[in-house]
C-alpha cells in the first residue's frame, strides 16, 4: 500500500489525475500552517524516515511532524475522496467608489449601488480575470493560474451588493486529466455555451470547452491563425457565447491596426471586426446585457503617474458583424481618486426594478499591491 506525503511545490510533470487526487506539481488548494506557501499531497512507496540516533528529542519532533503531515494527508484526502473542492471563508469590506466624495454615487450614465474589497486567507485566490453570474447570485471567477473561485453574492433590500459568503476553490484540467500546467493556466474569459464552459487563454492563446469546471480540457474548432501573432501578455481577452450560437472573441491590444481586434467565430470560420482603441485604453472581458440586444464592454489602463484606469462602453449586438469598426457608448471612466484596481471581469444581472445592473471584478495580480475589488453599477436610462 501506497504512502502519502506532504511535498513542497516542484517541477515535476503532473501525472494523469482524476478529480479525487492532487498533482505532485501543483500548489495545492490547501494553504499551509505558515498562510504563504503551498502544500501539495503525493503519493509513493517508501515511507518518510524517522531520524535515528540523533537523540530522543530529534525523533519526538520527528514523530510530531509526521503526525501533523498524517493529519493534513487525512483532511485533504477525505475532501478529495468525496469529489468536493476546497472550501473555506473570505472576507468583504464596504467600499465607496469615490475617495473624495463618499456620498457621491452617480459617476457617468451609471449608478454606483456598493462595492466590496474581497480577500482570503489562502495562497490560491485572487488573479481573478474572468467571471460568470448566476441569477441565484453564485459567481464563478477564474484566475490566470487556471484556478477557478465559486462563491455567493448577497445583496441587501434595496438589491445593492453587500456581502460574499462561502469559498470554493479548485483548478481546471487539462486534456491529459491532469491539473493545467504552465504556459497553459492563463485563463481569461469565461462563458457559457449550453451545458459547457467556454474558456479563453493568453500566453498560449485559445479558447478551449471545459464540461462544466470538472472536466478536462478540448479544442474549439476555427479558431483564427491571427492568435499565434498576438503579444505575450497582451492577447485573448473578452469572450461571449451569443445567443444565435456565434461566438465573439475580443484581444487586449492591436496586431498591426490602430484599433482593438476582435473575431466573431460562426460554422467554423473566424472572421475579424474591430474596436476603435481611444485614452490608451485596452478591452479584457464583454457581456451581453439582460436584454439580449445590448453588449457592454469593458477596458483597463495603467500609467506609471496616473495609476489604474477603467471604462466601460456598450453597443448593439446587431454592430457586432464581420469587418465592422464598433465605437460605442461610454457609460464611465474611472481612475485615480476612485475605487479602480486592474479590472478585468464583467458581468451583467436584471436588477429588482427591472434595470440593468453590471458587475466588475479587479484582477489583484496575486500582489499584496493590489487588491481583489467587486463594484456594483446600474445603468441610469434617461
């Protein structure tokens, strides 16, 4: 029989894995006792040694080390045992949008409604880019290290975002059964088509069908050749699935035009349109609107003096045509003075009163520079 270990983050390649083990290679769900590092669980023959003749103090710290390597083998392998995910708790705090004006709620054509800044005590959350929203409230957020975070939005009476409860965390697998492993974890957008999920990547750019976050990894037929020429860091971005069964794909920067490029991908071919690129401002995630004839857009820009900026723009769906160039409406720019990080995720919900209400999730970099913000706008109709 098989022993398990607690082994520290390493090179090697993942074996083949079904959803009720760990990889060798990969940082566990689990944080460790210190909250910084990670520890994975594997599995091999020899048992772990115990120290001989170094004294009976050395072995007692041996035996309690083992015991406590013993415990999280238990824990972690019972979790994995029933198909379950890694679960914990977050933590929210209230924002105000502006830093100037607290009361202030009207920014642009939207209506600010709340806003939390969201952390964890876990080496695994954060680095969100992309995001999907259930009409219960559950957010599913992937990451760029192709870890995906599920939890429960709570709004108030008034319909305003006002709490985060629960945490599931888990990674995505690749083709092999295996967690995804690196150049291949740097998840973008996400999207659903029917029972599966559709999920973009850049570094190694493509859009790949997951069914539902548990299963492994497939291509996606037609995709262009035009995303082997994108830039490292700066590729696939935004994606939806539309309701005809087109699928829109929408790239961070240029290739070689002025403006954003994107490819509407339909019975197997991609063909290009694109977004005019104006403010030095760059697209990372779209959604359609709860109308179903409105798509809303939004972008992200960093300077070393003016900090983090956000806007977001919408269109009609019906603009969205082979060799178009979009403009569209901005509903509001944002930055310095107000409540902006690297905001890469969007989402759309029918609020109480009928009205349509947007969600925008900050991707943190994994960097105790930034932080992991969710706001909360209606759109103003006047």
């Amino acid at each position: 029989m098989s022993d398990c270990r607690a082994a520290s983050d390493g090179n090697a390649a993942s074996p083949r894995l079904g959803p009720q083990h760990f990889s060798d290679a990969a940082p566990s769900p689990y944080p460790s006792p210190s909250g910084r590092g990670n520890t994975a669980i594997a599995c091999s023959h020899p048992p772990l040694p115990v120290g001989e003749g170094r004294g009976e103090g050395l072995a007692t710290l041996t035996v309690m080390r083992l015991a406590f390597t013993f415990a999280v083998i238990l824990t972690a392998t019972a979790a994995c045992a029933q198909g379950k995910s890694a679960s914990g708790e977050s933590q929210t705090r209230a924002l105000k949008f502006s830093d100037s004006n607290p009361s202030l709620t009207r920014f642009g054509k939207l209506d600010f409604l709340g806003g939390l800044e969201w952390s964890a005590n876990r080496a695994d959350f954060g680095g969100f880019s992309g995001m999907l929203l259930d009409e219960d409230g559950t957010i599913t957020a992937l990451t760029d290290k192709a870890h995906w975070a599920r939890a429960k939005l709570i709004f108030d009476d008034n319909g305003a975002l006002s709490d985060i409860e629960g945490l599931e965390v888990w990674r995505l697998y690749g083709a092999d059964g295996g967690f995804l492993q690196r150049p291949f974890t740097d998840a973008e957008g996400i999207t659903r088509d029917g029972d599966n999920l559709l999920i973009s990547f850049e570094g190694r750019d493509r859009v790949s069908r997951f069914a539902g976050l548990w299963g492994p990894e497939q291509p996606v037929a037609g995709l262009p050749a035009a995303l082997d020429d994108l830039r490292t860091n700066k590729g696939l971005e935004g994606l939806l699935k539309l309701p005809d069964g087109r699928l829109v794909m929408v790239a961070e920067e240029p290739i070689d035009t002025d403006d954003n490029i994107g490819w509407i991908l339909e019975d197997g071919t991609a063909r290009p349109f694109a977004i005019t690129r104006t403010n030095g401002f760059s697209p990372t995630d779209l959604a359609l609107g709860p109308d179903g004839e409105t798509v809303y857009l939004l972008e992200r820009r960093y300077s070393f003096f003016g900090g983090p900026g956000m806007r977001i723009r919408r269109f009609a769906l019906a603009e969205l045509e082979p060799d178009a160039l979009i403009e569209g409406e901005t509903l509001i720019e944002a930055g310095a003075g107000e409540a902006v990080d690297n905001m890469e995720a969007l989402a759309t919900r029918r609020g109480p009163g009928g009205e349509t209400e947007l969600l925008v999730l900050s991707d943190d970099n994994f960097s105790f520079r930034q932080r992991t913000l969710l706001l909360h706008f209606r759109v103003v109709e006047e």
